[in-house]
C-alpha cells in the first residue's frame, strides 16, 4: 500500500523525464568498536545540540569512492557519520548515516549545500548524484551533500517484508467495500508494522523526523559549516522546518521547495494532498481539451469496474484498483509525463493494464525480477513514529463523503489510507503536526507551485506563517508538477540562485509565471 504523501520517487521520476568539506583517512568513529562513544564531552557553541561527545562532534569522515551507488563521474565521495541512537543519551550507542558529497567545483566555496529529496524514505544518497547537473550551477560554490536519513537505504536502512509478501498485499483492497475486505485491509496494515518492528528493532522509535533533524546538525559541525546551508524538497521541506525550530541561529541560506503545510495533521495532509491530486487531475483533463468534471468521472468509474474485474497485462499480473490509481498518480508529478497517463489512460479502456502496471511498479520501486525497493518502509516507520494522530475506521467512514467530494477518483483511496497507513503501529506517535516556529532564524526561501499535485502551494504561504514573522519568504511558481527550481522556469530558479549564491532575499509574495 504506497503512501502518496511526501513522496520522494516523484523527485527521482522527474530527474529521469527531463533528463562529499574535505575529511581526512581517519574513520572518525573514535568508539570501542561496538558503536559506543567515549564519555569526554564537548563544550559546543551556542546553537549547537548541548552535551555531544567529542568523538561525534570531532569525528573525521572517511571519504572515499562511492561503492554501489549509481554516480557519473569520479568526484563523488561517500562517507558513513556516527550518530547516537537515541539523542536523548548522546554519549550512548551509536548508529551510521551514509553521506555522499561533491565537492565544490569553482574556487569562490561558500561551505556544503545540504539536501534532502523528501518521502519520507527516499536515499539522498542515490538521488543526489542523478540530479546533480539541475543544481550545476549552485554545485560551482557548494559541495553538494546528501544522506540516508536513520532508517533509510544505507543508514539502517528497514525492511518490513519480503517480495513475496509485497506482491501479495498488492491483491488486498485499498478501499474496502465490505467487512471481509475491511478486515484483510487492518489485518496486513498490522501485520506490517509487526514486521517493520521485528526488523528495526531498537532502532524504531528512534526515526522520527525530530532524530534527522538533530543528525543533520551534527553534519554541519562535522563537515565545517558555521551555518546550515539547505535545499529541501517536499518532505524535505517539513524537515528543513524542524531543523529551523530546533536551530534557528544555525540557519544559514535555507530553500523549502513544493512545500508541505506544517499546521495540518494526518487528516488534514490527507485532504490537502485529496485536492492537490485532483487539481492536477483536473489541470491535465484541461489540457487534453476534455471537461474535468466529465473526465473525472470517467476515470472513477473506469476505476470501479477495476476493483470489480482487474484487468490482465502482458506480464500474467493483474492491475487491481490500487495498482491502477497509483499508475495514474506517478504521471502527475510532471507535466513532462501527461501523453503518458493519456496513453495508458485508453489502453486500460480497452481492457489492458500493462501500461498502468508498468507505471505503478515504477512508483512502487518494482525491477523487472520482481524485487521492491525499501522507500515505502521506511517512509511509514517514520511517518507513523511522527504522527500521533491515528484515526479509527469509524471516524474515517464518516469522513469518506467529504473525501470523496473533495475527488471522486483519489478520495476514497487517501481517506481509507488515514486508517490504515499507522494501524495498532508497534510505537506511538510523537507529535500532532510538525513545530516549524523559528524566531530569530535568516530568512527561509519558501518555492510553492500552483500546480503541484503532492503538496498543494497553499503549503507555501502556511509555512511562511509559521516559521514566524521576518523568517518565511514565500516565491509562488504558476507551473505544474511536483516542485519548482529546475522545471522550466528561469524566474524561480533565477531567484532561488541568487539567494543561494549571494544571499539576495527575493520579495515576499513575489509571482513567477
């Protein structure tokens, strides 16, 4: 059951359609060889996390070549940072974050260029590389860095299931329509986070957004910055927002683009994303010259007679319902990708579903041998682990006619998905929606896009609001997709460059059209 929210893959998919400070040898762990830090602590500059060990705070990272890792070029280093477990006892075991950099390509280095591509879930450290030449130009004075956040790709990283269990859990209804469905629908949702605690172990409570926050100031200190300089995208933008309130005088030159609304809890990021979807939706209806209320409802009910009959595909797999929404989801995410929903759109009319079970599979991290990526995993372990508000299936049931009017296609799906995404999770959730407040911070550069399906640009201004008075700076792009810098429009990435490059803090409210 993917979860829409705060998807990274969409940022991976767009990089696709169009188109590591220097560290010593040392491996920096300066630790007993179990993972735990000596007891001698550092008396850190204001701003910095109070009581770190020496050996974090004056780690020395390892670079070296990239093993595994999809990069062009030979300038691309990884390096693994020691962090502790838990960071309520800093000077306890310790855990690797997987870092990749390049360095700075020009001579006039401002310091490293932070960024997080969203999900939650999505590996920094496969994604950087790959959207490396839309950020060339910041790349001249920055060395470009990423990460796996806790929890992800190769920064113990999580595994819920295996294949064979992912493929089967793509049968089950994701909009039950009776009480059997309804009961297959909690019982894998249990069943999940029953193996997402078997396989992280202590490691579980311990991924919230707040952890990657506190490890990303760790990074400054050790990769040398003075400030955090970052670009944030998507569900990165929520954890630039914490950094900011955690760190508001270690905020450097910060960017939060396709920005998510930090006031909203689950409920309401589900009915946000509900009209983003359909926004969208609507937008490419407009533009294939049909009718968005006619051409909705022929979607939802093409959808309809999916869930009652799945249709077959060139591969033997079936596309169920669930399958079919998310294929037509993945193609939303950039206008770039439209002739391709239109595509598999009509195919699937006339009866074949290979082409939006091509395009889900892509969503859903599927090779062609079958086998799933983790992004999905580790975006619901931390999810769930920040989001104290669990809905119950009664409530949600009475809240399916607004989801449902909201978008007769992405409705009922996104509704269902509020009760069943942290059913009966393992560990309770830690906070009702994301604490972004950040007085006294530098300016933060809000990018929010008219047309973006997955955070709604009323996001934008929301944020700005709640980093406080003087701190949010919302830039507004009238385009379509999925974020805003690199898709097309020399005004956003103009103003986003010469704030990054010059620290020219561009109008609040300015309009890119």
């Amino acid at each position: 059951m993917p979860r829409y929210l705060r998807w990274t893959a969409a940022v991976a998919a767009a990089v696709l359609i169009t188109g590591c400070g220097s560290g010593s040898a040392d491996s920096g762990t300066d630790d007993d060889g179990k993972g735990r830090s000596g007891a001698s602590v550092s008396a850190p500059p204001r701003g910095d996390t109070p009581g770190l060990p020496a050996s974090l705070t004056g780690q020395k990272l390892a670079w070296s070549r990239c093993k595994g890792v999809s990069a062009p070029g030979g300038d691309w280093q990884c390096a693994t940072l020691r962090a502790p477990l838990d960071w309520s006892q800093p000077g306890g075991e310790t855990i690797g974050i997987a870092l990749i950099r390049s360095k700075a390509s020009g001579d006039r280095r401002i310091g490293s260029l932070l960024f997080n591509f969203g999900g939650p879930g999505g590996s920094g450290v496969s994604t950087l590389p790959a959207y490396a030449s839309v950020v060339s130009t910041l790349h001249e004075r920055y060395d470009l860095v990423s990460w796996d956040p806790r929890g992800v790709g190769r920064s113990e990283g999580i595994r819920c299931r295996s294949d064979q269990a992912i493929k089967a859990a793509e049968t089950i209804d994701a909009t039950p329509d009776d009480a059997a469905e309804e009961k297959a629908y909690l019982d894998d949702a249990i069943a999940f986070g029953k193996g997402c605690a078997k396989a992280a172990g202590k490691l579980l409570p311990h991924v919230s957004t707040i952890d990657t926050a506190r490890d990303m100031d760790l990074m400054r200190q050790v990769l040398g910055d003075r400030t955090m300089h970052y670009f944030g995208i998507s569900y990165g933008t929520e954890v630039g927002g914490v950094y900011a309130h955690l760190f508001p005088k270690n905020v450097g030159r910060m960017v939060l683009d396709a920005v998510v609304d930090p006031t909203a809890d689950s409920l309401g990021q589900a009915k946000n994303q509900t009209r983003g979807f359909q926004r969208a939706l609507d937008n490419y209806l407009t533009s294939t010259g049909q009718d968005p209320e006619q051409g909705t409802r022929k979607i939802a009910d093409l959808l309809k007679r999916i869930d009652a009959k799945p249709l077959p595909t060139s591969s033997g797999r079936e596309l169920t319902q669930t399958l079919a929404l998310t294929g037509i989801v993945l193609p939303l995410y950039s206008r770039e990708s439209w002739p391709t929903l239109t595509s598999a759109l009509q195919a699937a009319k006339g009866g074949d579903g290979s082409e939006l079970l091509r395009l889900a599979d892509g969503y859903n991290n599927r090779d062609a041998r079958g086998h799933y990526g983790t992004a999905s995993h580790s975006q619901r372990v931390i999810s769930c682990l920040d989001e104290k508000q669990r809905p119950q299936v009664r409530q949600v049931k009475q809240l399916l006619p607004e989801f449902e009017q909201i978008s007769p296609v992405f409705g009922d799906y996104l509704g269902w998905d509020t009760a069943g995404w942290c059913h009966d999770w393992p560990v309770p959730g830690q906070v009702d929606h994301a604490e972004v407040s950040a007085p006294g911070a530098a300016p933060v550069l809000l990018v929010g896009n008219t047309g973006d399906p997955a955070t709604p640009y009323e996001g934008a201004r929301r944020m700005a609001d709640a980093l406080g008075k003087g701190v949010g700076v919302e830039l507004t792009w009238k385009g379509e997709g999925h974020g805003a810098y690199g898709s097309g429009s020399t005004c956003v990435d103009s103003a986003v460059n010469a704030y990054l490059l010059n620290g020219t803090v561009p109008r609040d409210g300015k309009v890119c059209s």
